[in-house]
C-alpha cells in the first residue's frame, strides 16, 4: 500500500510537469531542428584568423580558421528535456574565451521564428542575432 501510495505521488507530480513542457514550453523537448552560425566579424585581421573549436556532448565538430567574414555553421535537433548545449572555444591572438553557442533554455525562443542562432566575433566581443541582420551585444571577451 506504501509503495502504491508512493508511485501515485510521484505520478501526480510527473504527469502535470510533461503536460506543461510540452504545450508551454515545446523547445524543451526534443525535435526542433536549429541552425548555428559563428561569423568572424573582425575587421583587417587577414594574417591573423579566429580559431574556433565547438562540440557537444555527443558530437566533437572539430575546429577551423575563420577569415575574415568566414562562418562555421551547424544544424542541431534539440534533445529530450533541454539538455541540448553546444560550445565553442574562440582564440584570437592572445585572447580565448569560450561560450555557450547554442543552450536550448538561453536560445529555444530567442532564435525564432526561423530558429537559427547566429553569433557575429567582433574586436569587442560577441553578439547575437535571430535574423543575421540585427545583432546585440551579449558579452565582451573578458566577461
């Protein structure tokens, strides 16, 4: 009788929390399709490129030399219960620094509608966009 109480406590807690995930918050569960893009945005590096490295958990994407306007970009299908988190590592000269390029808890809604997330590496920092269009600042190289 304890064990049976026991399993429809937990029951009555689970049930609800999948109901709202997934009518109130559909990108935390799994199957939407999202498209990352790093762009290096420096201005007169030509001899010297962005090197960024990013991966997953399960998925080690290696690294390249970014160029000047080069962009290194990846499709994603986000995972069961939000665990979706893709990194990257960025070296410029002397300065690396490295971040969350796609987190579908930070990034699930902000990169709708079109769901594709692109980050513009500038002198100052890293900014964001949904569009490719209209970038914000989300953080400098040494936050």
């Amino acid at each position: 009788m304890k064990t049976l109480t026991i399993f429809l406590l937990i029951l009555s807690l689970v049930v609800p929390y999948i109901v709202f995930m997934s009518v109130k918050q559909p990108n935390y569960l799994s199957g939407r399709r999202y498209d990352v893009y790093v762009i290096n945005g420096f201005k007169n590096n030509s001899s010297l490129p962005l090197v960024i490295w990013c991966a997953s958990e399960e998925d080690d994407m290696g690294g390249r030399a970014l160029q000047e306007g080069d962009d290194f970009s990846w499709s994603l299908k986000t995972k069961l219960w939000g665990t979706t988190l893709f990194s990257c590592t960025m070296k410029w000269d002397r300065l690396r620094k490295r971040f969350s390029a796609f987190q579908v808890q930070r990034d699930g809604h902000r990169c709708a509608p079109l769901r594709k997330c692109f980050w513009l590496v500038k002198e100052d920092g890293f900014y964001f966009s949904n569009d490719g269009l209209n970038y914000k600042k989300d953080f400098s190289w040494f936050s």
